[in-house]
C-alpha cells in the first residue's frame, strides 16, 4: 500500500464527503486515493 500525504485542503474534503454520507470507497475514488 503506498503512502499519501494528505494536506488541509484533503482532509477538509474528506470531511465534507463523509458529512455528505458518502461511503469510504466512493470518498477515495473521488480523491484519486487506491
């Protein structure tokens, strides 16, 4: 599994998708993250 650095503007999105509902799979799809 590589490693990704995440900055702020990352994790704010993360936050936002997962507020939304989303699943975690569709939030990494939606980041580009494997």
């Amino acid at each position: 599994m590589a490693r990704r650095t995440l900055n702020v503007v990352d994790v704010t999105e993360i936050l936002v998708h997962w507020h939304a509902g989303r699943s975690l799979s569709e939030i990494a799809e939606s980041l580009g993250v494997n």
